[in-house]
C-alpha cells in the first residue's frame, strides 16, 4: 500500500516566566537556529488546517519551516495536500502503512491527524524514530489506547520529546485566565456544572462501489464507534477536558443514557446524558448531540461556592481574586498551541500534553459506555482494575488491521442497546 504520491495546566507567574524565558529563547533561535522540518499524516480537511496553524506559527515565530512528508491512506487526499504545500512526489506517501514513511522522514515535527483509533499506534512510531508530535484529540477509542497514550508520554518525556494534543482551550487566553481565577479563589469550592457540545453531524461519505470495508470505514471515520469513540469522545472530549482541569482531577464514575434516532449512516448514538462524579458531591453534566434542526449549544459552566465560571468566558465571582494576564502570540488558539509547542522543543523544554489528553478521552470512553450499557462505569474499571470487564475492552477492530488488510463491517445503522448485557449488544 506504501506506493509513491505512492500517500493544553494551570497559570502560575512561575509558569508565565518560563515563557518569558522561552521568548527570549526562541528569538535567538529564530536568528541562528535550523529550518523547521514538519510533516502531516492525515491529510483531510482538519489535517490540511493543523498544517496552516503550524506554518502560521512558524511564521509569528520568525523561522524557516519546510513541509518534509505527506501521507494519507488514500492518494487522492494526499495529491490536493502536495500541490497546496508544494510537496514533492518522493515525499507523498499513500496506503495504511504510510506513516512508516513519515517516521524514516527527516521531519522534526509530524502532525497526527488520522481518525482517533490509530493515534496510539502511529504516536508510538514516531516517538520511536524521534520525532516531536502534534496529535489530534482524542487519542484513541477505548481505555487500552488512554493507557498506551500515557505510557508514550513517559516514554516521550525520557527521549527529551514533545507532544502536544489538539486541546487548543488550554492554550487559549481566555480559559487559562479563568483556570488561575478559580485556582485563586475566585468561584471559591467547585460545586457541580453543566458541560455541552450539541450541534449537527458534521458529516458524511456514502459507499461507493469499488470501496473495500476498509476504505469505507475510513473515510466515513467519523460516524463509526470503532474508529471515532462516537462524537462524545470525537467532539465532545474539548468540554470533558475543560471540567477534568477546571475541577482538578478525572471523575469517580460515570452513569447515563443515549439512543439513536436519525442518524443515517454508522453506528453511532445521536445524543448522550452523562452524570459524572467527581467525589465529595460535586457532579457535572455531560450533554452531547448531533442531530439537525435543534438548540445548539457549545461550552462549559461550572459552579462555585462563590461565583460561576462559564468557560474561556464570562466569570461571576469574588472581585478580589486577581492574577496576571496571560501571555499569547496569537489570538487563534489553534496556532498558539503550535506555538508553544515548537518554543518547548527548541528551548530544551518540551511540552508533554500526552496525560491531559489521554485523561480527558478516558473520561469520554467512561461516559460512553456507561451510556451504551446503562451500567455505572467506574474510572478504576478502565484504568487501574485489570480485572473489571472493561479494562481491556475494544471493539474489535484494530489500527494493525487496516494494514493486513482484515478489516470487516460492523453492522451499519444499528445500536448498542442499554440493559442488553456485556460486552455491548447490538439491535438485531
């Protein structure tokens, strides 16, 4: 398949004097330092905007950058990618086991932009080959692929390497702002809150004749459980992210509800409601869903003893509790992330959101299986318990797969239905 064209912690004044460091830094790099070198795997819609925000901050940084390798499972998303970055044959790389092109690449920086079912395996690869990595969120689909994830953020950390996670609200002003607030007392004790992504499907690809089970289930990724983790994990995990961090620590369990309704493709819920328990009576609400036609409504907001925090936005609370503006080279957080990721590598100190980022799509896979079996899903039965049902449970097909070409379908527009046992049923 390898032929040629063959295819975001919390604010402190310490942390805003590294950065101060880092600028200082970065601007004798910028005067003296090597080309930047970064490739793309994934070279979709998404993959094609990460590699604009890259570029971007290269630019606001002051450096040279090249685009060394491009690579897609399909040629024909890696042709469109060539052209606009100017990317020569040799270096476009098409099939399932692109990405081992990109890993013998000279790149210094890769961009992991696949569907989330084959960010662990492909994170690995080029940790291996020493490469610095910009991963999408979320990093895998189920709680074998959290762990893994973790564990190649130690890894990563131990080879001086970094990794960002394309959890771009903690790179945005506006949210670290609030985080040092509420660290500062400003909402005083965290007493529950509401979290939301409720919008539209964002999309669709109907099968067409010559597709094999694998190319169709990649190129519709986004509405198959198996290769997405269902937009809960998809979409969602940004506002899941924002309670672990907001709050301070990963949710106890989860209990909830889905279904799905209209949704015409996959095998995905239209719509979850999950109670997540983050221990001394402190509960927030996970709502999510995709079907046109509805209320929609994006963000987070958490209340306190003192005040309300309403996500990177508004804050209620005590006027007394004040701290620094933050620090920002870009008013689009998608390319500050950039940013400070490419500052960490070339200052010696690496930034590593390999936890965060593994923590937050745990906390989507807790919820969506407790949505899909009706069942209390426990954060222990996931990621501590090796004996609890679900510690090692996927969903049957893996990234290796793709590459030894023994990818069957799921059945297509049918549900986990909750109460029909474990593992997961589907309607028949």
């Amino acid at each position: 398949m390898g032929n040629k064209c063959t295819r975001r912690s919390s604010l402190k004044t310490t942390a805003l004097a590294g950065t101060v460091a880092g600028l200082a830094g970065m601007a004798a790099h910028a005067a003296t330092g090597r080309k930047v070198k970064v490739a793309l795997v994934g070279c979709g819609g998404r993959g094609k905007r990460d590699l604009e925000s890259f570029l971007n901050a290269c630019k606001i940084l002051g450096l040279e950058v090249e685009v060394a390798a491009l690579a897609d499972a399909f040629q024909d998303a890696v042709e469109p990618g060539a052209k606009n970055f100017q990317v020569s044959e040799d270096r476009c790389h098409a099939g399932f086991d692109a990405y081992r092109k990109v890993a013998e690449s000279d790149a210094e920086f890769v961009l992991l932009i696949t569907p989330p079912l084959f960010r662990p395996l492909h994170l690995e690869a080029m940790l291996k080959a020493g490469k610095n990595v910009f991963v999408e969120k979320p990093v895998a689909v189920d709680a074998p692929g959290c762990r893994k994830v973790i564990e190649l953020g130690e890894f990563a950390k131990s080879k001086g390497l970094g990794i960002s996670a394309g959890m771009q609200r903690r790179h945005s002003v506006g949210y670290l702002k609030n985080k040092a607030l509420i660290e500062a007392g400003a909402i005083g004790e965290i007493l529950g809150g509401v979290v939301s992504w409720n919008g539209n499907v964002p999309w669709i690809y109907e099968r067409k004749d010559g597709w094999s089970d694998a190319d169709y289930l990649a190129r519709n990724w986004l509405n198959w459980v198996e290769l997405s983790g269902d937009h809960i994990c998809e979409q969602h995990v940004h506002n899941l992210d924002v309670a672990n961090w907001f709050v301070g620590h990963t949710p106890l369990s989860a209990v909830g509800f889905g279904g799905r309704a209209r949704r015409e493709t996959g095998n995905q819920f239209d719509f979850f409601s999950v109670d997540l328990d983050y221990g001394n009576n402190v509960h927030i609400h996970s709502q999510c869903r995709q079907i046109s036609g509805c209320f929609n409504r994006v963000g987070e907001e958490l209340r306190g003893s003192k005040g309300v925090v309403y996500g990177g936005g508004k804050l209620k609370g005590d006027p007394s509790a004040t701290v620094p503006e933050p620090l920002s080279d870009s008013n689009n957080e998608t390319v500050q992330e950039m940013i400070d990721l490419i500052r960490g590598v070339r200052s010696g100190n690496p930034l590593n959101e390999a936890g965060i980022v593994a923590e937050a799509t745990a906390t989507a896979v807790m919820s969506r299986l407790a949505a899909y079996t009706g069942k209390m899903i426990r954060w222990s039965d996931l990621m501590q318990n090796g004996n609890s049902e679900w510690f090692n449970y996927t969903s049957g097909i893996s990234a290796e797969d793709f590459e030894t070409g023994t990818v069957k379908l799921p059945a297509e527009n049918k549900a986990p239905v909750p109460g029909d046992g474990s593992p997961i049923r589907h309607r028949k």
